[in-house]
C-alpha cells in the first residue's frame, strides 16, 4: 500500500505557529498508481513534477518566498 502524502515547508525567520504534520491524502495499492496521481497532480495550474533526492517523484507548489507545499509518494510500512 502507498499513500499521497501532503507535506507543507514555510521559509521565515520570525517566530511562526506551528507548521501541521504531514498528512495522508489517499491510499494506491502500487507505486505505479501513486505515481500516475502525482503526475497528473503535476499538470494542474501552479504545480510542478520534480524529482525529489530523497523523496523520488515529487509535486511542489511554490508560495514565494514563504514557503511551498510538496506532495510525494510514501509506503506504509505497517503492510511490510
């Protein structure tokens, strides 16, 4: 099992709230599948594939300066 997991980052220098922790969006039952969301996530106004170092495919939404948002493919461990 993989899930979408969305994941925001905000880049400040002031002290902020608390960012929420990622968080699962949807479950696929292969890679394959989970990847496919991502790449037509990829196509919507404003988002961008990338191809994460460590995350692998990934989907970012940029916000200026402030911080961006990433969505990424993740395995559960809990079916290992």
């Amino acid at each position: 099992m993989y899930f979408i997991v969305l994941a925001a980052m905000m880049n400040t220098t002031s002290p902020a709230p608390p960012l929420p922790l990622p968080s699962v969006v949807a479950s696929y039952k292969t890679l394959k599948d989970c990847r496919a969301e991502l790449i037509t996530i990829g196509k919507y106004k404003g988002f961008e594939l990338v191809r994460h170092p460590l995350l692998g495919n990934a989907v970012v939404r940029q916000y200026g300066d402030e911080g961006l948002t990433l969505i990424f493919c993740a395995r559960d461990m809990r079916s290992v």
